[in-house]
C-alpha cells in the first residue's frame, strides 16, 4: 500500500472561519432540513465543484488547511469548492431532528443545483465520508469521490455488534459507547469541550466538540447499512487517504474497503492520525487530488 513520507511540518495553516479568505462567501440555504450554512464562490467559475463534507462534531473550517495547501501545490484549479456546515453541526439548522444519509444526500445535491452546479465531485471526512460514498451510490452527478479517514467500517460494526465490539475491538468499543453516553449527558459533554477549548493550540488542531444528539443521528446509518452492495457498484474514481495512527478508522477498514471496492486508490499518511487533512494538508491534497490538475481529470462514467 502507497505510504506519503511526511516532508514537511505537521499544522502548516491555521484554520480560518473566514470564507473571504479562500475567495468564497457565506450564505444561508433554505432546504428540507431548515437553513444551511454554504460557504461558496459568489459565482460558479467553473462547470464543476467539489463538495466538502466534515466529519462529527465539527464544521466547513476544517477543510480549510486543506484548501490552503491545495491552492498553495496548484490543485484544484479547475473546480469550485462548496463546504458546507452539516445539518445540525455549525451554523446549520436540523429541523428533521434525524441525519438519514439518502435525505442528507439529497438535500445536498439540491443545494449544489441551486448555487449552479450539475456535475460534482464530493470529498468527505470521517463521517462525511459515508456521507459522500452514500451521496455517490445514489446520485449520477457524483464524478469522483475523496475520503479522508473514511469510510470506518470497523466502528459500522460496533454500531451493529456493541457487546461484540468491546470485547474484539475494545478500542473501537469503547469509543462508541463513550460518544454515545456523552450523547445523552449534554452537561459532561459540555465541560470536555470546555476543556478542548483551553487544552488545543487555537487555529492549529482542529477543535471537535461532543456530546448532543448528533452522534447517535449519524450512528444510526450504521445499523444494517450494506456497505458491500452499494459500495461495490461505483464505477466513479475513488481516492481514499488512511492516517497511519488513526484510532477510528483503522488499517483494517481500509483493507475491508479494497476488498469492497478493489478499484480505489488508497494512501497511507505517514505519521498522522485521524485528522491527516489538518496535521499534513500536503500530503492529503497531492493523494486526494493529485489527478484532478489541468489536464489530469480523471474520466468519469456516471451511472
């Protein structure tokens, strides 16, 4: 399997919360799920656009080292990026109180054909990930897609299996079973995000709050999801990107994925944890979307 050696220093950007930064602005959507936050060029530049989807307990900004490093190696260019705060996460509302992954997908695409775009590429974060795998097993705009610590079957199981899960894979156990006990105990949650908050570097690590129904929302897409029947008729590209040290989206996972999908191509990060798109953006963004430069894009066969 293709490792990346870590050439540079880890957290080169700071995160920024500031779209005008990345010449994109900010905009409230109305949609199924209430109002979401978009952060977008003011308008399309280019026939298609990546959508950048977060992972839990975070927002569009932690994308944003990624997109530093990316405009910094001249990736890229040839798309517009949309990020977007997830339906309850961020600036986003979540009216439906549910975060069913076919009705977020649809609402996603509904919002990239509002802001002009019809042919797209989805990148995805933990659990923006699944998110982007399931947007792509169910809708033809999706031209590629691009994982970053996803797709974490291992823990898809735990959510199927708890009893088992802390038994064969107690890591992995105990993490579901913490995030969902912190789910349900708002006031402990709240005073480990306090703590994070005083604990991490400001505009380096990337903060991740817990606790609120989220979690359990996006668990429950997990349960009798049959990855192996939807994931193996994509016949779009596929680049997946694996920390070396990552706790939750563990080697086995990617090994699983390729026996899913043999065609993905799939890089380790050396040195990096679950958070490789923000501790070495470099790396990520040449193994994510080295083949997407001028002249480089990929042909792609929507369903």
């Amino acid at each position: 399997m293709p490792k990346t050696p870590t050439t540079r220093r880890p957290y080169p950007f700071r995160i920024t919360t500031d779209p005008a930064a990345l010449g994109l602005v900010s905009r409230q959507i109305e949609t199924a799920f209430g109002r979401q936050h978009v952060i977008a060029p003011a308008r399309p530049h280019h026939a298609e656009a990546m959508l950048f989807l977060h992972g839990f307990g975070s927002n569009w900004t932690v994308w944003t080292p990624l997109l530093q490093a990316a405009t910094q190696d001249r990736l890229l260019t040839n798309l517009d990026p949309i990020l977007i705060d997830l339906p309850g996460f961020g600036a986003s509302q979540n009216t439906l109180a549910h975060l069913n992954s076919q009705q977020v997908a649809s609402m996603l695409v509904e919002v990239a054909h509002r802001l002009g775009y019809h042919r797209l590429r989805v990148a995805g974060h933990s659990m923006g990930g699944f998110l982007a795998l399931d947007l792509a097993a169910h809708h033809s705009e999706i031209l590629s897609v691009h994982l970053v610590s996803s797709p974490y079957l291992t823990l898809m199981w735990g959510t199927n299996h708890p009893l088992q899960a802390l038994v064969k894979r107690p890591k992995i156990g105990l993490f579901y079973q913490l995030h969902l006990f912190l789910a349900r105990h708002d006031a402990i949650a709240q005073g480990l995000n306090t703590f994070n908050r005083w604990r991490l570097r400001s505009g380096m690590k990337p903060l991740y709050t817990v606790g609120g129904p989220a979690f359990e929302y996006g668990a429950h897409n997990g349960r009798g999801y049959d990855a192996a029947r939807l994931w193996s008729q994509l016949r779009m590209p596929v680049y997946a990107v694996f920390g070396q040290h990552d706790a939750i989206a563990i080697p086995a996972d990617m090994h699983q994925f390729q026996a899913i999908l043999p065609t993905i191509q799939a890089t380790v990060i050396a040195g990096s944890r679950h958070s490789s798109l923000v501790q070495y953006p470099h790396e990520v963004a040449r193994a994510l979307f080295g083949k997407l430069g001028p002249g480089k894009i990929p042909d792609s066969q929507p369903r």
